[in-house]
C-alpha cells in the first residue's frame, strides 16, 4: 500500500473543495418556464452532456454502453437512470435503424432545453468563481488541470484528443 504524503492529503482537500462548488452548482435546479423544477442531479446532468455531446457524432443516438462507460458507471446503474430520465421526458430510447435489437439513447426536446438551461446556469455560476481568481491564477489552474487530465488518460491507457493537449 502506497503511503500519502501531506502534499497528496493537501491536494486531496483543494480537490474536494472543488468538487463541493462544482456540485452547488449541478444541484441548485434550474427553474422551467411551466414553474416545474426539474433538479438534475451532478450524474444526471453528466448524462444530459454526455448523450449531447456524443449524438453530435452519432445522430441516430447512443447505446447504453457507450454512456455507461463515459460516465464511469454500470450498465444496470446507467440503465436505471436513463429509464428515470426518460420518464423525467429528458431522454428518449429507440429503436437503432441498423439493427432492430439495438437501443439508441438521444435528448428529447425538452431535455435538450433542459441541457441549454443547466449549462447556461452552469457556466454563469463557474464565471462567477473565475471571477475570484486572476488571470494568472486561471492560467497555473488550466495548466494543472490539463497535466492532471494528460496523467489520467495515460494511466488509464487511453489516447488524448488534439484538443485535450
């Protein structure tokens, strides 16, 4: 077993700081134009990102494996939250063309409104915690940030896009 060190502890409480403000963020709910609140959860707004940013690529939708393995977690977990966020109307599941067997995963409208929303409100609230450092400071951020995303995917085998270096 690997012993820490009090630079590994000290990086463990920023980090978990960090994490504290980023879930404020997810959790404080975004308020819908009929007065409903949805209130997606830090995964459940992973999922909205994710089923975005991956349908850019794939139209006809997703599988529930590939979404499963973004978001770290497993296929009956990932299976369990699409099934809520379909009956939540954020996500819809279909029938792939190719292959009938197949289930496709993609935002339904309101969920892509929902995606809008939440990200809007997102990065309002992270501008407003950029804001709290300087130009400097952002920059020693960006930087660490990136030698720790360069790290990660190494370690995990993975290859980094052009536009993660």
């Amino acid at each position: 077993m690997k012993q820490y060190t009090e630079e590994g502890l000290q990086l463990y409480k920023v980090l978990t700081q960090l994490d504290a403000e980023r879930r404020k963020a997810f959790q404080s709910g975004v308020a819908r134009g009929s007065g409903r609140l949805v209130g997606l959860s830090a995964r459940q707004n992973m999922v909205l990102i994710f089923v975005k940013e991956l349908t850019s690529q794939e139209p006809e939708g997703i599988s529930l494996k590939t979404l499963a393995q973004h978001l770290n977690m497993a296929m009956s977990a990932t299976s369990a939250m699409v099934d809520h966020m379909v009956q939540k109307q954020l996500l819809q599941r279909a029938q792939a063309l190719q292959d009938k067997r197949a289930v496709r995963i993609t935002l339904t409208a309101e969920g892509e409104s929902e995606f809008l929303s939440c990200n809007a409100s997102l990065l309002g609230y992270m501008s407003e915690l950029a804001q709290r450092l300087n130009k400097s400071e952002l920059r020693t951020l960006q930087k660490v940030v990136k030698k720790f995303s360069r790290k990660s995917a190494n370690r995990h085998g993975r290859r980094m896009s052009s536009s993660q270096k």
